[in-house]
C-alpha cells in the first residue's frame, strides 16, 4: 500500500516491482542525507489511473560520484548518461537534477550538468508540460507540484511549464501532438500558439526517427484523430506530411462520403482502425495504422467529376506512390524483421479488393484468394477495409463484405500468407533435372497449378512436374 495525499492506495498493477524498488532506493538516499522522487510519466499516469512501467527517479542532495555507489549496493547498474549522471538500476532510470542549456540547433542541442543541488521547482522546469512536471515521493506519499500539473490533469489542459525555454526544442511540439491523442488533453491557448509558431519557423531540424517516434505513439493512442486534427491546426501536417495535407478540401461523393472530405474520412477511419488492433502484435499494429493513414493518399490526384458523380478513379494504385515517399521521409521499413513498408503499401493499393469482390462473390475463386495472399497480408488487409467502410458515418453503411473476405481467407488458411510450395527443387533433382533455370520455371508452373487448386498433393505435384519435363 501507498500513501496518497493522506489516503492508502493498492500499487497500480504492471508497476509494483518498480515502485517497491524506487522505494528500498529512496530509502538508501535519505539515509545519505538526500531525496529521491518519482518523477515524469509514472506520476503523471498513476493520478490519471493509467498503468505505466517506466519509473524515473531524480535524485537531490548527493553528488554524482556518492550516488552511482549507492546504487551500486542495489545490484548492477548501466550508466546511460555519464556527462549528468543518468544511471539505469533495474528498470528504473535514476538521474540527479539536470541544467539544459541551448547550444545548437536540433533536438539534441543542449548542453546537460547534473546538478544535486538544484531545487524541486529549478529542476521541473526543464520539463515540457505542466502535466510531466509533477513528483511523487515513494516514502511519503506526498506530491510536489510547483507547477499545478494536477489541476491541468483535472482540467484536461496540456500547458508548458516554462514559454521561454519551450521553443529550444521542435521535438515539444509533436510531443504535444501525441501527448494530446494518448491522454484526452487539449492544448490550452497559449501553448496552441506557441506550437503553432515554432511550426511555422520551421521543424526541418528534427531527424526522421525522432519524429517517427512521435507518431508512432500518435498511431497507437485511443484516438488518434485528436492528434491529428491538432497537427493540422498547428501547421504540422502541411511542414512535415503534405501528402497527407494535400488530403483537406479534396471532396468525395455524397452519397458514398458523407461524413466530409478525404481528410474528414481519413481521420475516421484511423479511429476506427485503432479499434481493431489489440489482438495484433506491434509491428502488424503499426502497418495497419500506417495503412489507415494513407489508404487514400492517390484521391487528390485522381478526384474528377465524371457523369455527374465525384470519383476517384484507380487511387488506390496511384496511392502508393505518395505512400513510400511519406514512409521513405520517415525512415520507416522493417520492425523486428516485419516488412511495414511493403504491407503498407500493399494494403494501399489493394484497399477495396474485399468490397469489390464481394459484389462478384460467386465468380471469385479460391485461387485469387491464394495469388493475392502473395501480395498482402489477408488479414490485415480485412482490418483496414472494415475500418474503410466504417469510416464514414459509423454504423450507417453495410460492411459485411469485410468479414465474408476474412471468413472465405481464413477457410483457405492463406489469412497471413500463400501457400507452402508442395513442390520443391530437391523433388525436380530427384527426377534427374540438372540444376540450372529450367528448375525455377517447372517449379513456377507448377505452383500456380497449385493455386489454382488442381495440385494439392505431392504425387500430383510430381505427375505435373513429369509433364512440364
């Protein structure tokens, strides 16, 4: 149990470990004479009643030297930052207070001392938002809050700490893009124009990972439509995603769109991408969002009014160009061995296969299920276009074409991929064929026999092989 403003209180689940370990160090700390708090997310998140597993804890009153030996008395630690003494002692980062000056351009142009000395308020100044700025400590239960981030909790407000030194680092602004999506805030005024300056000063100095990193976090947030509707407002989308930008104001068809314009729908669809994720791993979780977000990126190129209709013609082809050149900008490819880049574009151009199919169902064969596993992942491609069809007015369109598309690729189990290859070139040696082009042709062949469902045996495989020979 913990104290909480005079009030006990269960450990929140996921964190028990890292707290009770933040304390037996708090614990060593006030034996030195110092004071060790809990500070940034983990606080922040427990008043918001939301798990959080990173548990960071600043250290006042004892020198850098003196604290890396007491850690050391807690087992191994890893230095993370040696210059201000950042030390990671478990799964607890412990750092003492921390002076940022501005030395050069970019995210990472500060010059950084640690400073034992500092006060509470000196050392929550150097944070970004009100709402990051509030400490907890682990002995007392007490919270330390110079800056009234509890009552920005309270008000669902994002708000800086400190104006003046807000605008040293671009990164701030799409982490207030991200913060504003994940946690339900809105951005009051004065952080909304400061954002909205720095963007307009210009945000080319972010390095593409950093900026990745943000909308990754974006992506994955409950809704990630606030975040996105705050990135247009502030200029973000127009600086950094003009083919996204280039989605505002470009129509659709009543009848088929009425909830707006591409951009209106993209951000519906996103959210109701979103909904559809949690059984996924992450790197699929990421594709899926990332196809959300560019599924229509070929409508401005494509919109035209034909017989009296708005129509975009073949734009999920013409998609895919605008959307390896966003992910390209990005440095986006493959996460833990996962090609995102190819799904995603993949997704983008085949986007309304399953629609499309649905309405010919009875002359779609098994074998275009197998050639198009070949293509895309069948399963994620299904997500995508339910939130597709969702995306627009929730509710008021038929969508069961989606889950007919999943249902016929999860009875051919190709949901995630084509089919094994029955046969093999060892088969093709066997039967005296001499390595060499004729392999890779014969083996061809023969798998789209199989595709089409006319080889599904390794005797039939060979007789055919026989044959091609």
């Amino acid at each position: 149990m913990n104290r909480e403003d005079g009030q006990d209180r269960p450990v929140e689940p996921g964190a028990e470990s890292s707290s009770q370990r933040a304390r037996r160090i708090a614990e060593s700390v006030r034996a030195a004479g110092g004071r060790a708090l809990i500070v940034g997310g983990w606080v922040r998140d427990r008043l918001m009643g939301r798990d959080s597993k990173d548990v960071d804890l600043e250290v006042f009153g004892i020198a850098g030297d003196r604290l890396r030996t007491l850690l050391e008395s807690h087992g191994r630690i890893e230095t993370v930052g040696e210059s201000f003494q950042v030390y990671k002692s478990g799964d607890i980062d412990v750092s003492l207070p921390r002076r940022e000056s501005k030395s050069g351009r970019g995210h990472r142009g500060f010059d950084i001392e640690g400073d034992p000395t500092m006060t509470l308020a000196e050392a929550a100044r150097r944070r970004d938002f009100t709402v990051n700025a509030i400490a907890w400590d682990p002995l007392t239960g007490e919270y330390l809050d110079p800056y009234d981030g509890r009552g920005d909790i309270a008000r669902r407000v994002l708000r800086v700490v400190d104006a003046s030194t807000f605008g040293d680092d671009n990164l701030r602004v799409l982490r207030a893009i991200q913060f504003a999506a994940r946690l339900d805030l809105t951005l009051d005024a004065e952080t909304h124009e400061l954002c909205r300056r720095m963007t307009s000063a210009g945000l080319d100095d972010l390095p593409p990972e950093r900026i990745w990193g943000e909308v990754e976090k974006l992506l994955l947030a409950p809704r990630p439509s606030i975040g996105l509707t705050i990135a247009m407002s502030l200029g973000v989308v127009e600086a950094l995603f003009p083919e996204l930008y280039r989605l505002s104001g470009c129509p659709q068809e009543p009848e088929w769109h009425p909830e707006g314009d591409v951009w209106v729908h993209t951000l519906q669809v996103v959210d109701q991408a979103r909904r559809r994720l949690d059984d996924l791993d992450r790197p699929q979780q990421i594709t899926v969002m990332l196809g959300a977000l560019c599924h229509d990126l070929g409508k401005p190129a494509t919109t035209a009014v034909i017989d009296g209709r708005i129509r975009s013609m073949d734009h999920e082809e013409q998609g895919v160009a605008p959307t390896c050149a966003l992910l390209d900008r990005l440095n986006v490819h493959s996460l833990d061995g996962y090609d995102v880049r190819r799904q995603v574009a993949a997704l983008v151009a085949q986007h309304l296969k399953p629609g499309a199919w649905f309405k010919v169902r009875d002359e779609v064969g098994d074998g275009a299920f197998r050639r198009l596993a070949q293509k895309v992942d069948l399963e994620l491609l299904y997500r995508l276009a339910k939130a597709d069809c969702e995306g627009r007015e929730p509710g008021r369109f038929d969508c069961r074409a989606m889950d007919w598309f999943v249902e016929r690729a999860r009875a051919l189990g190709v949901e995630h991929r084509p089919p094994a290859p029955i046969l093999l070139g060892r088969h093709l040696l066997a039967l005296g064929l001499s390595p060499g082009p004729r392999v890779g042709e014969i083996l061809k062949a023969v798998y789209e026999q199989q595709l089409d469902g006319r080889v599904t045996t390794l005797d039939e495989a060979l007789a055919a092989a026989r044959l091609l020979i």
